[in-house]
C-alpha cells in the first residue's frame, strides 16, 4: 500500500473526473496480470481433449481477451484511451485443483499505465471459457485475478510480493 | 455438472458458431451472479469515508456494472445478443477480509440465458474498484465471480450449492 | 409535470439501476423530438448553397443522427436496449435567427419508451453540423432539444404544450 | 465568423472526407464547453434532495458525461480519434429557471481540438438527466450548448464573447 | 431484379431514413452468404500447415466473422438493430486458384432480414484472414462476395441463380 | 510474396497475440485500398439518378467507409489502435460491367500500417451500396477487394503490380 491517502479519481469535491496525465512522461507500459477458472475435473478434460481434436476452447477465449484490451477504455469509466503495441494471452490447463490459468501481458507507450487492460484481458478470457463450457458445468469459478507486475511511469517497477495474498497466487 | 458430454458451442468439426437458439422458447430469464475484491484494510477505509463525503467509488462502480451488461455480446464472442429488461446491482463493503461484495441480478425475456450478463457485471464493477484505488493499493484481488442462481429456459431453476465450493462464497 | 414524486432509476437505497420493464406490455412506442443550432447567417448560406452544389452538411448530419438512435443505449447508463424499428430525421434551414432545425422520429415495438432515442438523434445531428462547420464559426449554439409527442406505453399519447417553454418552439 | 469561405470536411468535388490533420504540430489542446437542462422546479428539488439522501442523479450524469468523450469519433463521422489525457465535468444546480448547468473540459496532446469532445460531453451529460428525470418531468429542455473556450493548435486561444449570443450564457 | 423502381432507403424528398418495418411481420429470417479470398500458393500452404500444428488462421477469422455479425448494424448506417439467434461460418481452403472460400448462414426471428449481417461475416472473416497473412502476401484479393440464398419475409425463399454471375461462384 | 516464412500473428507456440510493435519507428502511413460492387445496369442507373436528384446512396456510403475506418481494430481481432490523421473515400460509377468502384486512402503517424483501415473502408462502403440497394437487385456481388499501394514503415513503399491479379484491378 502506498503513501498516499487520496483517491485520485476524485477531485477536491469528491467528483469523479478522468485524472489528467497530460504532464505525464510518455515512457513504456507494461502490465502482466493473471487469474483462474477453477472447474470440474471432467469440465478440464472436456476442454483438453477438445483442444486436440474439435472444439479450441482456449483459441476462441484467447482472443476475447485480446479483443478486450482495446474496449478496456469503453468499460472502465475512468481509464483513459490509450494505443496499445502488443498483448499476449497465456492459457494454461492445470489441476489440484481443475483450472485453467490465465496470464496477460499488455504493452504500451503512453502517459499512462496498463494495469486495467492486463486485468480486463484476464476477466473476461475467464468469463469465455465460462460462457462456453457453462453448458457442463454452472459451477465455475473466477478466482484470484490481480496484478504481478507494472512497469513505467515514474514508480517504474513494482513487482508483486507472491507471499502476501494467500491461494494458487 | 449436467451428463451432457459436449460443448454446444462447437459443432461437429469442432469448429465455433453462435449456437441457434431460434427454436427455443422465449421465457422469463434472470441470473444472479456474486464476486468481491479483497483489499488493504485501509483501501476499504478510504472508499468508506469517500462514500460519506466525497468521492463515490460504488457508485462509479454500480454505472460501469450496469452499463457492462449491455456489452456483454460484444465482449463474449458466441454470446447472443439480448433485449435486457432489467439490472440491479449492489456492492456492500465487509471485513475480514477487508473486501468489497458485488452482486448482480439481471433479466430478461428471451431464448437464452443471462448468466454472462450477470457475471461480466460483477467483474467490470470489481474491476473499476480496481481501477480507482489501485493509486493505494496495486495489491487487491478478484476473487469468488461465480453464478449463484439462475431461472428460465428449459433447465428452469437452479440454485448454487453455497457448500460446494470453498471460501466466502 | 406528473404526479409521481420519486425517480424509478432509483431503489429504495438510493442506488442507481437499471428499472425492469420485464412486466410492462410491448406495445407499439414511438417519439418526436426536436431542436436546433443556431449559427452565423454566412454560416448558413455557406451550407445550403454546399448543398445545392459540394458539400452535404445536413446529409452527413442525418446519417449521424439516425446512427446515434442505435447507440442511445451505449451512451445513457440506465437506458434499455431496443430494437428500432424506424427512424426519421429531417434537417430544415431557417432565418431569424439564422438555424438548422432538427426533427428526428423514432419507432419500436418494446416494453420502454424511444424518447431517449430521438432526443440523442437530434443532439448528434446537431453535433455533427458544428463539427462540420466550426472552423468558420466557433459560436453556434445547440437550442431548445427537447420532446414533442411520445405514444405508446401505460400513459399513451403526450404532446408538448407548445405554448409553455419560450423561444422557437 | 472567420474568414475560411469553405468547409474543410469537403473536398474540391464537395464529397465528406476526414480531414488531414497529419501536418499539423502536435499541441496541447483543450476546450471548455457549456449548456444546460431547464426544468420544473420540482424536478430540481427532487434532484437536489436525491444527491443529498439517495439517488444520485448527477453522478450518473457526470459519468455518463466522461464516457461520452472517449466515444465522439464514434458519433460524429468525420471526427478524429484522440487520445483525450484528461475531461472534467461539473453540474450545478441553478434557479430562476431552475435548471442544472453542465461544463466539461477535455486535454489532450494531438494534431487537432477536442472542441467536440467538450460539447458531446455536455450533450450526453444533460441527457442523461433527462433520462433520469423524464418519469416526473417531460418538459426539460436542453438549452444553450456551446463552446466557450478553446485553447492550442494553430489558431491558439480563442474565447467566447459572452455578451455576443444571447440568455443565460 | 425485382420490378421496385426505387430505393426504400430514401423517402420523397430522397433523405436517407431508417426504413420503418414495424408493421412487417416477425418471421424466421435465414441468409447464407459466401465469398473468397484468392493469395498466392505459399501463403495458402502456410495456413494449412498452420492449422495443423501451430497457428489457427481460420480459427480466428472464424471469432471475427461471427463478432461481426453483431456489428452489422452499427457498420451499416441504415441496417436495423437485430437479435440473432444463430451465426456459422465455414471457412475452407481450395485450389486453383489458392484461396479460402467462406461462407456464412444467419438466423434470427424478426421483422426484418439478415441478408447484411451473413454479408458482413464473409467480408470481416476474409479481412483477417488478410490481416494475418498480410506479412508474407500483401497481393492478395477478397472476390465474389454474394448472397447465396435467404428466406423469410414477404418475399421468402430467394436463391441465387449460380450460372449467372461468372467466375468462380 | 515476401520471403518471410511464417505468420508473425503466433507466437512460438502457435497461439494468437497482438504482435508487439513498440520497437518499431513511429512514420507516416498510408495505403490505398479499393474494390467494387458490380450490379444491374438497371441498379446503376437508379443509383445515378437518385445521385442527382434525390437519395444519394454513394453519400451515405462514404460515410460508412469512412467511420468503418475507425472501427477497424474492433473488427480485426490482432489489428492494433491507430490514431487515423486523414481518410479519404472515393465512389465512382462505371460501365461493362456496370458496378460502383470505391477506393480508400488512409494515413496516420504510427508504428504500425493502416493497411486494414484501407481494406474495412472499401468493404464497408461496398456492403453499404448493397444494404441500400438490395431491395431491387440482390444479386449484385463485391469485387476485387484489394490493397493498391502503402507507403512507411520498415518497408517503405510498396504498389501493387496491376497486372498481377486479372480482373477489372
């Protein structure tokens, strides 16, 4: 947690406005964000197999996360538009318990962070495989979805103490 | 977990298509989803005073919540498109841990269901906390966005085992 | 004015939602609304000669106007989605003071209203007809947008008392 | 009125086309745009009241005002994208008409204003009130929309006469 | 060629309008499209081997299609908004010359008929099929894209004459 | 054909990203797209005459192509945000056959071509004059959709070798 004790979403009124950055340094962003959907053992196997001989789960959720780091400006009230240069999605199988991990790294060079649009590419990679798996398996659950690291802006580096926040983290 | 053993949202190639849904009946849906994000005792501090005074950190939320349903067929690409006829949602603080709960109940008549609606209301309104307070806190967590009740449609009624799946659910 | 004394967009907490309209009727829903910018004489002079000549001003002014009806529900928080199903937009020149008037209709089958639709449709018509002409004059002025007849619905019929806001309408 | 005897979103055939704005110097650029809603003075006490107990009419508004902008080259055809680096918007309630005042105020670095981005903010902003506030109050009016200040790019500063158009200006 | 002698998108004065249908019927509306587009040899091979082991062309062209379907009436400035109950898209590779043919079939209940939006999946499927091979093929050429067939409506089943345009339909 | 060998839209593992362009050099961009819609003569001429006297079908579908160009990286799913400086839109009747041809130009300052935008602005237009005038003649097809020339970047200028592909390029 940082020193400061303000949000700066809100101006001296308590209005919400969107922060002006246009005194920021443009430097190179970059964010990497991860979370899971925890599942069903046979809703994990479902996915794998299909991924081998039909159905590409994973294909078609890798690129809605990707499709939604370029609306993360329209959904995110407050975040201000910004041209990405690259984004990459990971989807990950895993077990113990049944989940697929995701991880996505967002680049950008811009007056501001990246955070939102790793975090949004995550969320909603996880609710496409909920959306397309829901039909086995009501049960889903979207966990942990958080930040691992940021780069850029004038606090550059922050890394993410992988101890503090307890589960699969 | 249903004893189907596929996904519909593939056909027999294996291939991804908007399923047709033009046979099924129209009839009342509604979904209720939950999910909170779990802060810094002294994150939640400050959109507590904020909420008295100043700054409106849920109602912020509440709006990009209610407004993400309505982009939900743009942001899941098999999702259909649906008329919505109504949206609530309510974001209650509460401690130990310190978090924020969102709930969203969504609805509408139609031949498909609301459960991703629902869902991506709750991640965009945590995601938007985020958003605000990440100033403070880079550390919070996305935890728990799972369906908790769901009506209408040829499955009619179902509600989730609240024991199945551990934490604070 | 009517008689009711609380604003539905709201619940019992205060706490903005999305009303359901799930219970109403679908009936047939239509709504006039109206407006106009007005501008410097050689300002329009300048558009309705382009229009007899070059430049469609008012033509690219309606072609935005009829767009915006589709994306009333993207830009007001608690506005439902719609299916349209007509809409008209009509862009007429006038002197003292020198003006465009907008006229913009709009029609729906549904459970809600379209007032909010041919509103927005005149105010981006309007928009769009400054953005096309401010570089000759930055001074124009967007006036009396407001509602002229609505039908459809529990209430029925309504139409403006013309005599009882001033100006040009 | 300047003394451009043209229209720049029209070539020499008179056909729309979007300006070429890729010689232009990067800038800081601003506008600062203003109008207003006109109402029954129940409908203002109402309003007021909410902002105090419940409802939060014009934090609805103010968001739905901030979205607004990230969304002009959306709405308007022949407007550029913009990378917009900040937006304030204020709405105070006024008497004698009883009416809300909205201004906005748009920044960014590029090669042409955010003019329409000030004045789209406003517009979408005084909607959404009457969205809000059509159930007890058909009558509003939106009034007086305009530009009053813009600043950067080659022509620089530029501010409204106040006394040169008319009412509450 | 039907025997109209006019374009129903434009009223007396020749304005452009969203056409009303509101009095149409609702019927099951159903449209197949297809088109093509033709690259060299190699580029063709690349796809194919692709889609073996690594990267999935047709996959993602497949997503694209099927998003833009939903899309088409924002893209169209006349198109009506519609509810689509089921989009698919086939793509398949051929020879002679080298290209992948696309072909897509939409369906909705409505008062209106899909024809745009089975038009508009085959055109955005091949644009990124050109998008992602444009680093090795920048020859490449979108041909033949058509209605094939569409039923529902007043006029029901129409399909198209297939001797009658020529080459490779 | 270039001599790369493989698709840099996947990565090592054949799985879709955003490629990351944030090392390349911002420079001008531009491309020159074009394509045409062939037609009955009979639809021709209507079109013509609506040019002249009443609806102007080519008006509005400049319009479409030019707001399509900013939804591009919406439609596309890897193409990445582009701040478009200019777009312009050219729709010229031919004869033998009879068809509208439309060409593009896009430009930007970018570190990424605006060859997409070129290629969705011909699309766009074209399907637009075929949402216009299908009421008379469905069986009007799109034609030789394709990239004629793009300047900046690492590779500088390239034009199409017009005698490549047949046709009426």
């Amino acid at each position: 947690m940082s020193s400061l004790d303000s949000l700066n979403h809100f101006n001296v009124l308590g209005e919400a406005h969107m922060v002006d950055v246009g005194e920021k340094t443009v430097t190179i962003r970059a964010a990497l964000a991860a979370g899971e959907i925890v599942m069903a053992v046979a809703t994990l196997e479902c996915i794998e197999s299909g991924r081998m001989g039909k159905g590409d789960v994973l294909g078609v959720a890798r690129i809605a996360a990707i499709q939604a780091t370029k609306k993360t400006w329209e959904l995110i009230p407050l975040a201000h538009p910004l041209l990405l240069t690259g984004v990459e999605v990971e989807l990950t199988p895993a077990y113990d318990p049944a989940r697929i991990v995701c991880r996505s790294e967002v680049r950008c060079a811009g007056q501001t962070g990246v955070e939102m649009e790793a975090l949004t590419a995550v969320s909603v990679g996880l609710l496409t495989i909920y959306d397309m798996c829901k039909g086995i398996d009501r049960e889903m659950l979207l966990q942990n979805i958080r930040l691992l690291r940021k780069d850029g802006g004038k606090t550059g580096l922050w890394e993410r103490d992988q101890t503090s926040y307890p589960p699969s983290a």
